[in-house]
C-alpha cells in the first residue's frame, strides 16, 4: 500500500530550529543524512531559532515568507522539517508554501518503508505509517469533511473521510492480526531455545553504528551492510559457535535513534521483543563518532522504553579502525566482569576479546568436568565436540574416552539426567598429565563439597 517510491530524488528543503534556551538535541547534520537516506535531492537548508514554536504554522510569519521565497526561487518539491508538527500546522504550512511538507516523523517511517524487506517488516512499517496518517486524513479531504444540508444536498450517510477513517481502521485491525500470529511464532522460537539452553545475544545501537558488519563478521552471513542510516530493518538470526559454551543465537535488529516515533517503537513490538527477551545485548557504539556519550543515552532511552533495559549487557565500540591510535583492548568493572571491548568489525580487530568476553558473560555457571564415555556413547561424545565443549581427550584401558569438559553447568546437569555418564577419576589418567589430574582432582574435591 505505501511501498511504491519514486527512482529519482525530490528537491527537498531542510528546515531546523533551534527551540527555547537549551540546545536542540536532533543534530541537523543527522538530519541531513536522513534525508539524503530517503533519496532527497537538497536544495537549500534553512535554520533559525524560536522562544517556542507557533501554535499554527509552527515557523513565525517572516520565517514562514523566507520559506515560501526559497521554495520559488528553488523550484522545491518538498520541505522537511527537524521537528515533530501537529497535523494543522502540516496543513497550514502546505497551504502557503504549496508543496508536501513532513516532519521527522514522517521522514522516518518515509525511510523504513523504502527498506522494509520481509512481509513481517512491511507489516510493521505500514501499521506504523497508517497511524500517522489517520491524524492527518483531513488533509487530501477538506470538501467533504461534513455532509451538506438543505434539500438536494444530502450525502449517502458517510462521508468520504468517514469511509478512509473506517477503512483505515479495518487495515490496523488485519495487521495486529497478522503481527500477532508473528508474535506467537518468534514466542513458540524462543520457548524452544530456552528448553534447549541456547542464549540469544541481540545487537542493539545507534543506527549505522556498524551493528550488520558485526553481525556478518560473527556469523558469516550476507546481510545487507551499508554506510547508512537505517541500512538494516528486518530483524535477523544466524547461529554462532562460541568456544566452550556451544551455539548462540545472534540477532541483528533495527537501530535506533533520538526521538524515536512512538508508533515506530509500538509497531516493531514483535521484533523488538527479541531484544528485550535476550539472554545478552551487545551495544555496538560508534567510536569514531564525537557524540558517543548522547548516542549511547538515546539507546539506554530505547532500551527502557521496551523494558530491556534489565538485560545484561555488553559494550561493544566499534569502528576503532577509524581513530588513530585505538587498539583493541577489554575494560572489566571492579568485580572482574566485562563490560566493555573495543573492536574493528570491518578489519576484524578485536573480535577474539569480544568472542571471550561474550562466553565469559553468557557461560554463567561455567564449570570444568571429567567425564567417561562408552563406545556406545558416540552420538554424545558427538555432540559435545560439535558444541565446542572438549578440551582434551584420553583412551584409558578398557578403551573408554575420558573427555576433559568445560561448559555451562546447565548443559552437564541436562547431559547427566539424559544419559548414564561415569565422572572422570584421577586413577583413568596417565602419569605425564600432570595438569589434567590437578584439574580432575579439583573437580572431584568440588563435587564432593557440593554433595
């Protein structure tokens, strides 16, 4: 319904304000970068400031004159504005200017439903468009907004911006439908992966923070990467295999940004579940960006806002590759956890801390065990090398392997209830491991603590 675009870009003037004494927090130059995102062709940009905005045009009048003479003088087809406007004033601002005018809101959801991919993301962006657009119908239907009276004046009973409201409203009501039954699918994935002990790490930040090259330098995967905002839409999820813990579910998601439309935030509820359901986020940053500390509020504001703000996380910043004398390296709080690495996701710099960092964080009971393994207990022994949880492996007499472990206590207590597994002795050992029977050995004297 609202996915058709024109090839070539519009002739788009930029309007930012700065409102009242304290500074604005929308940086024009994201702005700028938003509109181009859209496929804008920039003529002009025009700025100022105001105590508050007008109640009617949102501009003053001789702000408003400037507008409509850059819009002659450039032959503008559209104009932006970095701000949120109330329907009348979008109105009252087409009516002198004569040319389509948006506001940031409009601009976003404009962006998203050039990049919606999937029928789940076309869904959400169109739910989202819909309910913006309800609030501004009146526009496109001034002549028939009431019905006449007076005989040979009656209307059919509806008018025709009843008829678009009533129609509107059957759309939303189809789409939660739909979203819904999306829900209930992605909460059936997720009730499956918890019953099989896999962790879920979702990537969140800032939009073009780097979030896709990371997630495709992880996992291997082709998804579409860009030097963008708003590259990636449609939420993804690949595996990984990290060492000593096993498989991870890793998932790319929407970025965000500073005033991020409410209906943008209850339209992506299905996927941006996925975040707040995650098992660990990582916050990709932008470190060659000069605004990380405002960047990293906004999406702390997001996170909140969706109830993940509970979530552990893990910081991840990114791009280091871009400053000069910035090396990977691994920040731990003062109990000895990770909570912050710097990486290069396009040089893959760093990547072995970020691997460790996330392993130590998602491992939580991580526990070493020996463990004794019949013949016929292949598919297992199997199972725990495809899982990345062996770190070494003997052959005593009886020809038996003796698999030196390290995974999550979860996984050994699941693995000790399905299966009959003989715990490793010291005695199965040879005598030049020495370090493998202290270890043995401390396991046993902490098992036996612990019974």
């Amino acid at each position: 319904m609202f996915f058709d675009r024109p090839d070539s870009g519009e002739k788009t003037i930029l309007v930012h304000l700065v409102i009242g004494s304290e500074e604005e927090r929308d940086d024009p130059m994201e702005f700028e970068e938003l509109a181009l995102s859209a496929g804008a062709s920039l003529v002009a940009k025009i700025s100022g400031t105001r105590r508050q905005p007008a109640a009617n045009n949102f501009v003053g009048s001789g702000k408003l004159e400037e507008l409509a003479a850059c819009v002659r003088a450039t032959g503008a087809e559209l104009v932006l504005f970095n701000h949120s406007l109330s329907p009348s004033q979008e109105r009252n601002l087409e009516k002198h200017l004569k040319c389509r005018v948006l506001d940031r809101t409009g601009l976003i959801l404009d962006i998203f439903a050039q990049r919606a991919r999937s029928h789940e993301g076309k869904l959400q962006v169109e739910l989202a468009q819909l309910k913006h657009l309800s609030t501004r119908l009146k526009r496109g239907w001034t002549h028939l907004d009431r019905q006449k009276g007076g005989i040979g004046l009656k209307g059919a009973g509806e008018t025709q911006l009843e008829l678009d409201q009533r129609m509107i409203r059957q759309r939303i009501k189809a789409i939660h439908k739909g979203l819904n039954k999306v829900r209930s699918q992605r909460q059936q994935g997720r009730r499956s992966r918890q019953r099989a002990g896999v962790p879920t790490v979702s990537l969140v930040g800032y939009t073009n923070a780097g979030k896709s090259t990371l997630f495709n330098a992880l996992t291997d995967a082709q998804t579409y990467a860009a030097d963008q905002l708003f590259a990636t839409l449609d939420s993804t999820l690949r595996r990984l295999e990290l060492p000593n813990l096993g498989t991870a579910i890793v998932a790319d998601t929407v970025g965000f940004i500073s005033h991020l439309p409410h209906g943008l935030v209850d339209a992506f509820c299905a996927t941006l579940e996925e975040t707040a359901s995650a098992t660990l986020l990582l916050h990709v940053i932008d470190g060659a960006s000069e605004a990380q500390d405002e960047l990293r509020m906004e999406v702390e504001s997001v996170l909140t806002e969706i109830d993940a703000d509970q979530v552990p996380r893990l910081e991840v910043v990114n791009k280091i590759d871009s400053v000069s004398g910035n090396e990977p390296r691994l920040l731990r709080n003062d109990a000895g956890v990770p909570v912050r690495v710097w990486i290069s996701a396009k040089t893959g710099a760093g990547l072995d801390l970020l691997l460790a960092a996330m392993t130590e964080l998602l491992s939580g009971g991580l526990v070493s065990q020996t463990v004794i393994l019949r013949a016929t207990q292949a598919k297992l022994r199997s199972h725990l090398y495809k899982s990345n949880f062996v770190t070494e492996e003997q052959t005593d007499e009886t020809g038996a392997s003796i698999l030196f472990l390290r995974l999550p206590k979860a996984e050994l207590d699941r693995i000790l209830a399905q299966e009959e597994v003989k715990l490793g002795e010291p005695k199965y050992l040879r005598s030049d491991q020495s370090d493998s029977l202290a270890m043995a050995q401390a396991v046993s004297a902490g098992s036996a603590s612990g019974s």
